[in-house]
C-alpha cells in the first residue's frame, strides 16, 4: 500500500527477470536473456543502496527499511503510513520483515550483514513472544486491524489518535516466512 523502494519488490522483480531471461533464452531470443541478466545484476548489487539505511536510529550498522520515497534510504524522506498511522514517518524508522523475500528468492545470501542486521532490527521492533510462539507485526505504526473496541477495521485519517484509530496485530504467516528463512539459514 506505499509507492517507492521495496527491498520485498525488488527481489520479485529481479526473480522475475531471471526467470524472463530463461523463456527469453529457451525461445531463441538471446539478446533479451542478457538484457533481462544484466538489469537483475544492476538491481541485486543496487537493492542496498537504494533501500538500507546507513544512518537510522535502530542500529549503527545498515538495514533494510520497509520502503524508500526516493531510493536514498539516509535523506529522512517522510511519508504517511496509512492506516490510521503517522501522516508524517521518517522512512528510517519503518521496517517489515519483507526483505527476507531477498534471500528466498535467492537475491541475497542468508548469512549477507545486512540481512542479519535487519533481522535484528525487525526482531526488536516488530515481533510479539506469546504462548504459542513468536509472531511479528506487519510494519511500524501499523494500524491495518481492528478498532481498540473490537469493532472491524475500516480505513481511518492519519494521525488519529490510539484510542480512535485502528491497530495492527502480529500476523502468523510472518512466522512461516521466518521459517523458510532459517531453513535457508
């Protein structure tokens, strides 16, 4: 639901160029194959710099950010989060756990700094420990769910206060993308 740089994105692009290049190459169309190869190698080795801050507050060492405006993930660049969230976030402070679609799809390594630092960084500010094991919300300010009274979500205006706006809850399928994670791991 934001427009920009997707480090999650970028990976299905590059995938999905890879596998181009494949149906390119197989239908005798080489020139294509090498094209879509060349663009998914710029992509991989540009995907951190255009997504992964070097100067946010969570950690001195870089990590992927959910989304950049601008593909300069240190300028600040504000946004508004959307449901019922900030109208105003600096892109620095908002991660997913989307970028591990780097590793399964095979953009990045698992053992990649960057990968390992922002699994830190999500551990930290997103996941949830309950009884039966550990969940992650969806994003920082995260309002995608239900009222605080238990009534059904419904899009609500930035900036509305807690007790008037939506919140988000931890999803479990971020669990199971976990797991594949540590399987690759």
């Amino acid at each position: 639901n934001q427009s920009g740089w997707s480090p999650g994105t970028i990976a299905s692009e590059i995938a999905g160029l890879i596998c181009a290049a494949d149906l390119a190459r197989r239908n005798g169309d080489d020139a294509s194959a090498t094209t879509y190869e060349q663009t998914a190698d710029t992509w991989q080795k540009s995907v951190e710099s255009w997504t992964a801050t070097t100067n946010g507050p969570y950690s001195d060492k870089p990590y992927y950010l959910r989304v950049t405006k601008d593909a300069n993930p240190n300028d600040g660049s504000t946004y508004s989060i959307g449901d019922s969230g900030p109208s105003k976030a600096d892109e620095r402070t908002v991660v997913d756990p989307s970028f591990l679609e780097l590793v399964r799809l095979g953009v990045k390594r698992p053992d990649d700094p960057t990968i390992v630092n922002t699994i830190g960084v999500v551990d930290q500010q997103l996941a949830v420990d309950t009884p039966n094991g550990r969940f992650w919300h969806r994003a920082n300010f995260d309002g995608y769910g239900e009222h605080w009274d238990g009534t059904p979500w419904d899009s609500q205006p930035p900036d509305s206060k807690p007790e008037k706006g939506t919140h988000g809850r931890a999803w479990p399928i971020f669990s199971g993308e976990r797991g594949e994670y540590d399987l690759l791991a």
